[in-house]
C-alpha cells in the first residue's frame, strides 16, 4: 500500500521517479530491458498530467507502454543487420575459406596439417600426398575442411 499512497500523494512525480529508478537500475544491471521500463514509466508521467487519469489507468498505460517499448526494440534490434569492419574477428578460420595452397605434409586418415600464415592449421579432407593442391572450403571451429584441386 506504500506504492499505492506513493502515487495518490505525488501524482505524475511518481511515475519520473519510478522512471529514472529503472533508469538508474539499467546501469547497475545491463541488459537493456530497464532502459524500455524507465522509457515506460517517464512517458506514463508525462500522460499521468492528464486530468482524470486514475492511478488504475496509470498502471494500465505503464504496463502497456512497457510492453510496448521492450517487445518493440526486441523485434527491431533482431531484424538489424550486423555490419563490422573487421566480420572475421573471432572467426579466424572462416577467413581461409577459398584460400588456395599446396600441402607441405600429406593428408592421411583424412586429417593432416598446413601451415597458413604463422599457423599450422589441422584440415580435414581426402586423403592426398605432399605437394597436391588444394583449396578450404569450409571450417569446423579449428579444422578447416579441404578438397583437391
């Protein structure tokens, strides 16, 4: 009944500072979600000024514009496109796909070496004899997967 004696004493000033609270909380716990609920609840406090707005509607209007605002920025923020400057980071393998060499060691139960920059690698592949050529064309974590050319 705290909250509720909260909101019948200070109206709308309630609502801005439950807002900056979330606000406040989203840089103790990161995450994103307390961001969109303090959004929620300063936007509640500006509607809240509206003559006639009971605290009932003000919790309808917060939990609604809270929804609103967290399931809105989930669904933008998934349908965005990632764009890096450096897309191979972390992806080291993935960056030899298409590489074209020839093998210093010979590939036998269809595993061998190669070395690729300052880097033996570990590739997978049929089996073949030093000094065949091949190319990567796929990369399993830390195994990149060749063929002959």
């Amino acid at each position: 009944m705290v909250l509720l004696d909260l909101f019948i004493q200070y109206g709308p000033w309630a609502w801005f500072v439950i807002g900056l609270v979330l606000l406040a909380l989203e840089l103790v716990v990161p995450g994103g979600w307390f961001l969109w609920l303090g959004a929620g609840g300063i936007l509640t406090g500006l509607l809240a000024f509206i003559p006639g707005l009971t605290w009932p509607w003000q919790m309808t209007i917060f939990g609604v514009l809270a929804l609103l605002t967290v399931f809105g920025w989930t669904w933008v923020s998934r349908n965005r496109k990632q764009t890096s400057d450096r897309p191979f980071l972390n992806k080291r393998a993935e960056a030899f796909i298409g590489f074209e060499g020839v093998l210093n060691e010979p590939i036998s139960n269809g595993f061998g070496r190669l070395m690729l920059g300052d880097t033996v690698w570990r590739i997978a592949g049929p089996d073949l004899p030093a000094g065949a050529r091949i190319r990567v064309v796929g990369a399993d974590v830390a195994v990149l997967k060749v063929e002959a050319i």
